[in-house]
C-alpha cells in the first residue's frame, strides 16, 4: 500500500486528490511568501552563499588541524573551535534551506 509525505495510505483516488491538493496549496504559499520577500535570487548571490558556505567550513577545519598540532590545548581554543563550527553549521543550514527552496520552485534564479 503507498504512502504519501504525510505518510498515511493512499488507498482510493480521493485521498491522493486531496493531498496532492494539499502539497500543491503549499507549494503556491511557500513560493508567494519566499519569493516576495527575496525576489529574485540571482546566480551570483547564490554562488557567493555556497562560497560563504566553504569558506566557513574551511576556517572550522584549519581550526582542527590546530588542534592537532597542539600538546597542551587551552579552554579557550576549544571555544573558538566551537564558534567556528557553529559559524559553519548554521550557513551550511542556511545553504541547505537556500537549496531546497530553490530545488521545490520556491523563488526564481536569475542571470544577474
């Protein structure tokens, strides 16, 4: 027996109307209040977000090597280990999100 996203069986024509129903309404809700609060994404923003995104995970990364090469490791380096992963975890959530919305047609990418 299927199941769809809201995992319940789609045992009759009906129910799959109505939840394809459902997931087109929220299709048209999320791209009407994403696309107008950010318009249209342009390629270059998007990209400059993915280079943010591998800088950011760069820096975290130098920091644990650092690490390594260190015999007596200080509290205060592992805060700064922490805010640099943190740093990173979170745009590579933004990323992420920024992905999948684009991916479900949520906002338009544009040339410029």
């Amino acid at each position: 027996m299927a199941v769809n996203a809201f995992n319940i069986p789609e045992d009759d024509a009906h129910v799959r109307r109505l939840f394809q129903e459902i997931e087109h309404n929220i299709k048209t809700i999320n791209r009407e209040k994403i696309s107008a609060i950010t318009g249209k994404v342009s390629k270059e923003a998007f990209n400059d977000v993915a280079a943010t995104t591998a800088r950011l995970r760069a820096r975290y990364l130098a920091k644990v090597i650092e690490l390594e090469a260190s015999d007596d490791i200080k509290p205060s380096e592992i805060s700064t280990l922490r805010g640099s992963r943190l740093m990173y975890e979170e745009a590579l959530e933004g990323f992420s999100a920024l992905q999948h919305a684009l991916g479900r047609g949520y906002f338009d990418l544009s040339e410029n």
